[in-house]
C-alpha cells in the first residue's frame, strides 16, 4: 500500500517527479508524410535526394529522433525525397471522470452533464495524446477499482472529480502510490500524482478551471514525456497588468487575462469560473516567492491554447 501523499509540493518540483515516472513510448508506426505533422520521429531522417534551390544535399541529416514534425517540415521532407517517416505511436491516456451525479446528457434535477473530462479529451488530442474518454463512474470502491484497473493497459491515466480528500485517493493509495498529493498552484492545488503498476496516474479536480490549469501544467508535459518529445512553447506576449493582482507567497498562481493594446486585464474580477476563462486570450503566471503584481507591471502572458 502507497502513502497519502498528503505533503503540498511546487509546481517545477512536481514536474521533475512526473519526469522520474515516465518510460517513453517505443512503438512505432510508419507514417504517410501527408499526415506526418505532430508526429514524433523514431529514428532521424536523412534527405534521399538533393534540393539544390532549397539546399538541401543527398544523405544530409534533416531532422533528429524524437523532433515532432511541423508543418513547414512537410514540404522539407517532400523536397528531399520522403515519402513516409518512421514515427512513435501517441501516447494512449485514459480519461475516467469520477462522479455520483454524473451524466452524459440529459441530466435530471441532481445530475450534471459531465463536461470537466469531455474538454480535457480535447486537449489531450491537441497534444498529441491518443485519448480513451470512458462515461463517468461512481464514486464506490468497486466501480473506482474496475475503472482504473481497465485503464491500466493505457500508458497514463487521468481521474476527473477528485477531491483534496475522499475515496478515489483511498482507492488509488490501496491499488498503488501517491507521490505528491497537492500542488502548490491556485488554481489547480488539488491534483495528485500517483502511480499504479508503474502507470502515471494523475487525479484532477472537478472544477473546469482547476483541471484545465492543472492540466496544462503537469498533463501537456507528461504526454511531451511519454512521446520523447521536447515540449513545445507556448505562444508568449509581454504587456502591462491593468489592475493589482495579489498571490500567497510560496503558491504560484496563474490569472486568467484579456489582452487589448498591450494591457491585461484580469478577468472576472477575480473568479476565474469557466466561463470568465473562455473570455481570457492568456494567463500570467505569478511565481512563488511573488505576493503581489501592480498596476501597471510588465509581465508576461502565456496563450494556453496555441502551442
């Protein structure tokens, strides 16, 4: 039986553990260079034929194992000669939402369309996750085991619907282990990181906002990892903050913003509920050993969409 991970652990501390957990993919498909963008390469690849107007020689390397094909390659690869790539297979992720009251659609007076685990899926596609979105399961021993037990084939596993405390963390402390069981992160302090035979497991909370925050900071690098791929930046803006925005020293926080003229502006006064989130066009990140951004402070603003 694992511990409860009950200690609260810094994002980059967090990330480096998930790091530790992780084996990467190693089977392969060979791959039409017509729909051979977002894949991770196998092995590098070497140019069959000379490009003279675009410089390219014969046998000259183009690209390295585990770099993840744009678009622009494409036509690189076309020139040289390619006409399919050896690349690994996306890393498959299983997505289990947890939840009594749950539903698919259709909810009555005490159900609730699920939805937290059905955008997550989305995500996950985008990057480059092969994804198993599973109907919600309820919150019971029984049920919980059987639902993480069949996602086991997976290479990662994600519970939707976990709170600070209950009983999807007391199953996954019988079945494995909880290496970090909060995350020093507003939003999204609530995730944990586990593992069940040598599977990562990640346990996100139900709250939209909460999930996708937590996502985009530890799911996005875990699947990079799983692929053997470098993790893609995330498109960045420099602007001014519009308004004061406080943070807990020691948490990192991370506020949604809308952007017009160079200037962020937080929105929702300060709920960041989805649909306050879904106005944002980024977030800035408030590290730990900030308290406070003024008025007027140049930061940084990450679009979390684009990557």
């Amino acid at each position: 039986m694992g511990d409860t991970g009950r200690d609260v652990t810094g994002i980059d501390e967090t990330r480096g553990r998930l790091r530790e957990l992780v084996t990467p993919v190693e089977r392969t498909d060979t791959v039409p260079l017509s729909v051979a963008t977002g894949c991770v390469l196998a092995t590098a690849i070497d140019a069959c034929e000379s490009g003279p107007a675009d410089g390219i020689e014969a046998g000259e390397t183009l690209f390295p194992a585990n770099h993840r094909l744009r678009s622009t390659d494409i036509g690189l690869l076309k020139v040289a000669g390619i006409d399919d790539v050896l690349a690994r297979q996306r890393p498959t992720v299983g997505i289990v939402p947890a939840g009594d009251e749950l539903v698919q659609r259709d909810a009555s007076e005490n159900e609730r369309v699920e939805t937290t685990a059905f955008t997550l899926t989305q995500h996950v596609d985008r990057w480059g996750g092969k994804v198993t979105y599973r109907n919600a399961v309820s919150k019971d021993t029984h049920p919980l085991r059987a639902a993480i037990q069949r996602d086991l084939t997976r290479d990662a596993l994600v519970v939707t619907g976990v709170e600070r405390e209950g009983l999807v963390r007391d199953v996954i402390t019988d079945l494995g282990t909880i290496h970090v069981g909060r995350v020093a992160a507003d939003p999204g302090g609530t995730v944990a990181v586990a593992t069940v035979e040598d599977r990562p497991v990640l346990l996100l909370p139900e709250s939209p906002v909460d999930c996708l925050v937590a996502a985009v900071q530890l799911l996005r690098p875990l699947i990079a990892a799983l692929a053997g791929s470098p993790l893609p930046a995330h498109p960045h803006h420099h602007a001014s903050m519009a308004t004061a925005v406080e943070s807990e020293r020691g948490t990192r926080t991370f506020v949604p913003v809308a952007l017009e003229d160079h200037v962020a502006t937080p929105v929702g006064d300060g709920d960041p509920t989805l649909q306050n989130v879904t106005r944002a066009d980024g977030w800035v990140n408030v590290d730990e050993e900030t308290t406070a951004l003024d008025a007027d402070e140049s930061v940084g603003v990450t679009d979390w969409e684009q990557a």
